[in-house]
C-alpha cells in the first residue's frame, strides 16, 4: 500500500537548480514557453476557491491567523481525537497535494475518471488511452486516480511526462499502475473528499467515462459544482465507446426523471456533453477555450477574460439573446480590471464585463459558447448517438 510522503523543504519552488542556475520558477516558466497556446491556462494560483469568491488583494498572513486560533480552540474544546485525525490529516494531505501540482500551476489539464475494472482489451479503455494521447499532443497534461482500468489507459496514452495521478488507499484494487507508480506527480490520498477537490480545482476539463459508483458520484458532483456555480466553468464530457450506451441511458434518465419533473431547467443540459466520439471529446475540450480563456468575480460583476475581442455586431448579439442573465446594466467590453493586476500575463486579453445573477450557469454556458463561434447557442446538446 503506498503511504503519503513526507516532503522535504528541499522540494520547495524556488531552489536553484544545480546544472542549470535557474530557479524552479524559471524553469516552469521556460515550459511554458515550450507549450502550445492552447495548453496554456490562467495561474491557478490566482483563482479563487470556489470560483464565485471575488478577488481579493489581501495576502494570507489573515488566514495564517485563523486557522491557528482554530487549532487553539479545538484544544480548548476538548476536541476528540478522532475529530483531530481527520482534521490533521486533511491539511497535510492537501498541503502536499499543492505542492506536487503548483510547478503545472498554468498548464490546461483534463481530470480523467472512468472504472478501475475496464479490462484492456475492452473498447472503453482503448479509448481512453486515445483521449490521453490525443490531448497530450496538444499539450495538455491528463489526471486520473492512478488506478487500473480507465484510470491506467488514460495515463498510458498520454506519457508519463504528461501524466499526475491522485491515488486512494483502499484495501482492495488501488495501487497505482506503472504508468505514474513511483512518479514525483503521485499523490496518495487517504480520503476521497480531499482527492476530488484536487480533481477539479486542479482541471480545465473532465472527461467521464463508464465506471461504477465512483464515477457516478465524480460526474454528478462535477455537474452539482459548476451548476451551482462553486467550480469555475469548464467542459464537461460523458464519453462512451462508439457501440457503448452507458451514458446515453444516463442521459435519458436526466430527461425523463430530473427534467421531466423539474428538477433541473432545460439550460442545464448545457453543462454536459454526451457523446461516443473521441473526436467530439477533443473538439469539446479545446474549442471551449476558443476565444474564452477564464473568469472572475470583481466585487459585484463577473469578468470573463478573452484571447481575442468581439465585434460590435457580436456584441449587439449578446445584448439581445443574453439579456436574461443580467441583473442589471449590459455587456461592456473592457481592459483588465485594478484588481486582476496579480496577473500580468492576461494583460493584453480583452474582457467581457457584466452582472451576472449567479443563478443560470447553464445560459452562462452557452454564453461562453456563442462567444468562442459556436451557432448552436440556443440548442441543448443531445448524444452523438
């Protein structure tokens, strides 16, 4: 069973490196320069968690103080020591988690989840290994369980190199595959509320696969998050082999038993994308960030920050078939706000600025899509098949 490391000091980010006299910093800085623009995300160091806290200015020296003052207070509580494991192990599970993953901090990657008993000969995992492959060649790092299954092909495809794994101890099935055994991007995790908000703080995509329980509960609650608003919006794919109907029946289910009896409105559909192809899967990561790149809350107004501007007749456009989601004012296209000063690599990227009601991130979704081109805006997806 693999244990959690202990990292040493020495692992820290800006060590001088002894061959090349660059700091960690300047070399994560040289790959990115390496990588395709379309790999290249916002520092996730910047982004707020979760997604719907504004930007804030203040360093952290506050939240140093209370979460002290909290530990003191559990001492005071009598807290139980059961209580105390959780908590301890916790903070230094996450803690080790940013570490491993803050020197990819800017580079797009897809969370991967799928079961870990997908045999390899089955066509499920082979397209898996061709997800991590074909997004691994544009540059894109893939993160899986680190398990077997879906899990290990798609981290066979896309390399090593490319490769972050986020193990669970269990004791059955779960020890890491030779793909990402023994990698310094492993982390093992011993539970499983900590391993999935690394999963999806740490992506600019998901891409679900058929699986059991597990991955029923990793769809639904990427989807709970970006409905609610809690993680910021990023394509979501429910991908089957090309004769599968695993998640075309899931789909069906939504229709018939969450949307029929109102449960979810018919703009949620727009959060996720059913589909049997690997193609539509890859189309659907890499053209959400057409144009978009990311968004922030500025105090009472929502930014999406843009690669290129938008006419004046696309701007009329969204004035018009967009109008519902404001709560007051229009659509104003504008430079970097004051407060997103931290991040001077997205100085030059223009911004689409508004008011949003923080209640239809299904039409924010499609708002995001009719800015990166897409005419289907007003049309729900529906499965490929």
């Amino acid at each position: 069973m693999n244990r959690l490391p202990d990292p040493s000091p020495s692992h820290g980010g800006s060590r001088p490196d002894k061959k090349s006299g660059l700091s960690a910093e300047e070399e994560t800085q040289e790959e990115i320069d390496r990588l395709p623009s379309e790999a290249i995300g916002e520092d996730e160091l910047n982004r707020p968690q979760p997604a719907d806290e504004p930007i804030s200015g203040i360093d952290s020296q506050d939240l140093f103080k209370l979460m002290r003052n909290t530990i003191n207070r559990l001492e005071k509580d009598e807290t139980a020591r059961g209580d105390i494991k959780i908590l301890s192990r916790t903070l230094r599970e996450l803690r080790y988690a940013f570490q491993v993953f803050r020197p990819y901090r800017r580079r797009r990657k897809v969370t991967v989840f799928g079961s870990a008993r997908t045999a390899p000969d089955h066509p499920g995992y082979q397209a898996a290994v061709d997800l991590g492959r074909r997004m691994a060649a544009h540059g894109w790092m893939i993160i899986t369980g680190a398990g077997g299954g879906i899990m290990e092909a798609g981290l066979k495809g896309a390399g090593r190199d490319a490769s972050m794994g986020l193990n669970i101890m269990l004791p059955f099935e779960q020890g890491a595959n030779q793909y990402i055994d023994n990698d310094p991007k492993l982390v093992t995790m011993k539970y499983f509320f900590t391993r999935k908000l690394m999963f999806v703080k740490e992506c600019s995509g998901v891409v679900c696969l058929p699986g059991g329980f597990g991955t029923l509960d990793e769809a639904c609650e990427t989807l709970t998050l970006i409905q609610t608003g809690k993680q910021t919006m990023i394509p979501l794919v429910l991908l089957d082999h090309p004769e599968g109907s695993y998640w075309s029946d899931v789909g069906k289910f939504f229709e018939k038993q969450l949307l029929g009896n109102g449960m979810i409105s018919p703009e949620d559909r727009a959060l996720y994308k059913v589909t049997n192809s690997v193609d539509e899967a890859v189309n659907e990561l890499l053209t959400f960030y057409n144009v978009y790149h990311s968004m922030r809350y500025v105090r009472d107004e929502l930014v999406l920050r843009l690669r290129t501007s938008l006419s004046d007749e696309h701007m009329e456009h969204l004035q018009t078939e967009f109008a519902d989601i404001l709560v007051s004012g229009k659509f104003e296209l504008r430079g970097p706000l004051p407060e997103e000063s931290g991040e001077k690599e997205l100085a030059a990227y223009p911004r689409l600025v508004f008011r949003f009601n923080r209640r239809a991130l299904g039409r924010l979704r499609m708002l995001i899509d009719d800015i990166n081109g897409r005419p289907e805006t007003s049309t729900l997806p529906t499965s490929s098949r």
